[in-house]
C-alpha cells in the first residue's frame, strides 16, 4: 500500500467512522474518479480548451480535497486558477506534479 492510499484510507476512516468495507470502496471509487479526471485534464489542456480545463481542475481537485489529499488539491488548484487568469503556461508541468504524487496509488499500489 503507498503512503498515498494509506494517507486517503486514514482520513476516510477519522473523518466519517466508516467500516473497512465502506473505507476500501470509497478509496477505490477515488482512485478511480482521480484517473479519469487526471486523464481527461490533461487532454483539454493538451487541446487547449481551456473550459473543459477549468471544469476537469475544479473536479479533481473536490475530489483530492474530499480524499484528504490537500497538499496535492493545491496543485490542481494552482492551474484552476492559472486557467482564470487566462495563463495556462505552468498548467502542464503542475499536473505532472501531481500525477507524480499519485503515480504509485493511480497504478493499484
């Protein structure tokens, strides 16, 4: 189990006392989700439409920050908001940052 996983399970069982059943599907339901949204980011911001950035920013985000995740939610934080500005030159290299961080944990570990 990476640090990662283990950081979400930790929260998900002190912030709602759930059972290790519901803990173990809401981790992968997250894993999941954070997949899905890092991929589908990171092709609007290769297409460089930026509403479908903003959206894709603003999902993920909820969902580091719903896992406990902070520190990695100010990442995809950053580009939300680079987005708003209309400066979308770091964009790329922050969300390499953070599927860096989640590499291990979007891999199964």
């Amino acid at each position: 189990m990476t640090d990662v996983a283990a950081q979400i399970r930790r929260h998900f069982r002190m912030a709602f006392s759930l059972s290790e059943e519901a803990i173990e599907r809401l981790t992968e339901t997250s894993r999941t989700a954070l997949g899905e949204g890092l991929a589908a980011l990171g092709a609007s911001l290769d297409a460089s439409d930026s509403g479908e950035a903003a959206r894709w920013a603003h999902s993920v985000k909820g969902t580091l920050l719903n896992a406990g995740l902070a520190g990695l939610a100010e990442g995809i934080a950053a580009i939300e908001q680079g987005i708003a500005r209309g400066e979308t030159g770091e964009a790329r290299s922050r969300l390499d940052a953070v599927e860096d961080g989640l590499r291990a944990f979007l891999n199964g570990h």
